[in-house]
C-alpha cells in the first residue's frame, strides 16, 4: 500500500529556517514525480515546488523561489523541502504529492508549519 509520511514542520521564527522529509513506501518512488503543496487557514491548497523523478528539474513558485529548495534520495525513498528565510506567510499545512501518469497520484497527511514571533 502506497504511503507518503511527512515530517518536520513545526514553530519558527520569522527569518528561521525549517526541512520538511516525506519518506515514501509502497510504490517505486524513482519513477514517480514528487511534489510539496501548502494550504493555509481559509485558502485553497497551492502547489510549492516539483521535482521531476530522475531529481534532475525542479520548479517552485515564485514567492518561494530563492528561499526554497527541494531535493530527493533515491536510496532513502525520501523528498526534502529546505525553506529558508521563513515569513509568516508561509505558515500552513504542508503537503506531499507523488504523481506518474501511469499509476496515479498519492498524498501525505501533512505536516505543520507556523511561522511566528
């Protein structure tokens, strides 16, 4: 059963920095493209940042872009969002997406994330 586990989110200040992991099972991680998506309090869930399954393109948006940077480990089955420079606009809930084409797409539970003084 295909399973995406997101980890580390939590309280930061504004400035701070936090990394997001999101260990994935059940499914062949390397041949599916991955994704991080956020939902805060009364918005819709936006997408964040893609990286495509050989790790070799990445996309974000543009208020993350410079601050933001995803990666993937192939041998750990795992994708990695580094958020720096946190502002309290990125406070939301944080979410992973695997997606292929041929197979479908699975999400995480989410994880945290609340920037604050």
């Amino acid at each position: 059963q295909a399973q995406l586990v997101e980890s580390g989110g939590g309280l930061v200040q504004p400035g701070g920095s936090l990394r997001l992991s999101c260990a994935a099972s059940g499914f062949t991680f390397s041949t599916f493209a991955m994704s991080w998506y956020r939902q805060a309090p009364g918005k819709e869930r936006e997408l964040v940042a893609s990286i495509g399954s050989t790790g070799g393109s990445t996309n974000y948006v543009d208020p993350v872009k410079g601050r933001f940077t995803i990666s993937r480990d192939h041998a750990k089955n795992t994708v990695y969002l580094q958020m720096n420079s946190l502002k309290p606009e990125d406070t939301a809930v944080y979410y992973c997406k695997a997606v292929n084409r041929n197979y479908g797409y699975y999400w995480g539970q989410g994880t945290q994330v609340t920037v604050s003084s």
